[in-house]
C-alpha cells in the first residue's frame, strides 16, 4: 500500500512556480527546485516527474488561474450589465499589471515565449487558454451588442480579439517599464474605442463610467 506524502502537495507546487517564474524553464534545474521546495530530487521525480513534467504541470495549474479570473469578471449575467462587466476585466488587468513593481509579468507569456517554439504541450495549453478568454471577451460584447451599448454592426469576434491583444499587450509593456497611470489610459482607450450602440448614444455613458 503506498505510503501518503509528507509534504503539501499545492505548497511544492507554488514554490516550483515561483522558481520557475524567476528563473525562467531553461534556467531553472532540479536542483533548484529542490532547493526551493524543501523536497529531495528523488521526492519531486516521485511526485511530479521530471523538470518538464512538473514545468506543464505549473504552467497548466497557471494557465487555469488565468481563465478562473476572467471568469470571475465575465461569467455572464444581464445585457445591461454586459460592458461594466468588460469595462472592470480590461481595467483589472491593468491594475495587475500596474502593481507588479518588480515586473515579472505572467508566467502564461513568459513561459510561452520561452517554450511555445519547441514544447507542443506548452503551445497547445497557451492557445487552449487563449481560445478561452477569447470566447468570454466575445459572449460579453454580444450581450453589450444587444442592449445596445456596443454597434450591433461590429464583429464580435474581432473586437474580442482587439480586447485581448490589449490586455496581453499591457502586460507585455508594463514589464518593459511603462508607468501604471499610461497601462491604465491604454485600457481606458480600448474602452472607449469601441464603437457606440444605440443605448450609450442615447445615455452619453461610455465606458468611462462602467466600473
């Protein structure tokens, strides 16, 4: 009967990440892992397998935090509530963003632009996650687009594609060393770039007034 495991497996798992997000996956080795952890080499190859099989298993836990919190933001609900919903999501990434003063970025860009190239599991969950966000973006714009707050003409599609290349884009910046106030103005222009419904044309609202 195998034995339990002496050790906090979501503890290991966090402390992995945290090397790895420094160090990056080609700069961190096991035995930094190990190090950091706590464990033994030969506990963390029982456990998690191997330095790339416990890389996508961070990556992968990573990767579903990103999307739990876009859900959290975009989870649905009434029309009229749609573009405050997209208005506090892009705003939210912003503010990440801004308060990440040592400016490490998200582990779902860097390790995808350290792995992506050469690691068919890290390409495919980054695009998974990508894919993901898109759709959330996309069925909170047509919901804006039916209470009339967003042009019912535009594609949904593409404007999701637009909001996300921002939200991705602030991030890629913020850690190149913009000022939070600038990540903020380019998350309030995204906003208000999108074109006006009927109903905002109306109220004069703009997303500048969605929290």
């Amino acid at each position: 009967m195998p034995r339990p495991r002496a050790f906090d497996e979501r503890q290991v798992l966090k402390r992995a990440r945290e090397q790895f997000w420094a160090t990056g996956y080609v700069g961190t080795r096991m035995d930094d892992i190990a190090r950091a952890t706590g464990l033994g080499k030969g506990s963390l190859y029982g456990a998690f397998g191997d330095k790339s099989k416990l890389f996508h298993r961070v990556f992968g836990d990573w990767c579903t935090a990103v999307v739990e919190v876009a859900e959290g933001r975009l989870a649905g609900g009434p029309d009229a509530e749609a573009l405050a919903r997209l208005s506090g999501y892009v705003r939210l990434m912003a503010e990440y963003t801004a308060s990440d003063t040592e400016r490490r970025g998200c582990l779902l860009a860097k390790g995808a632009a350290e792995m992506a190239e050469h690691d068919p599991t890290v390409a495919g969950r980054s695009a998974e996650t990508m894919t993901a966000l898109l759709a959330l973006l996309r069925t909170e714009i047509s919901a804006a687009q039916r209470h009339g707050d967003i042009d019912g003409g535009a594609d949904p599609e593409r404007l999701a594609a637009l909001l996300l290349t921002v939200v991705r884009g602030i991030e890629a910046v913020g850690k190149a060393g913009l000022d939070p106030q600038t990540l903020r103005d380019i998350a309030d222009t995204a906003l208000a770039v999108l074109p006006e419904g009927p109903n905002r044309r109306a109220t004069g609202r703009g997303p500048a007034h969605e929290t």
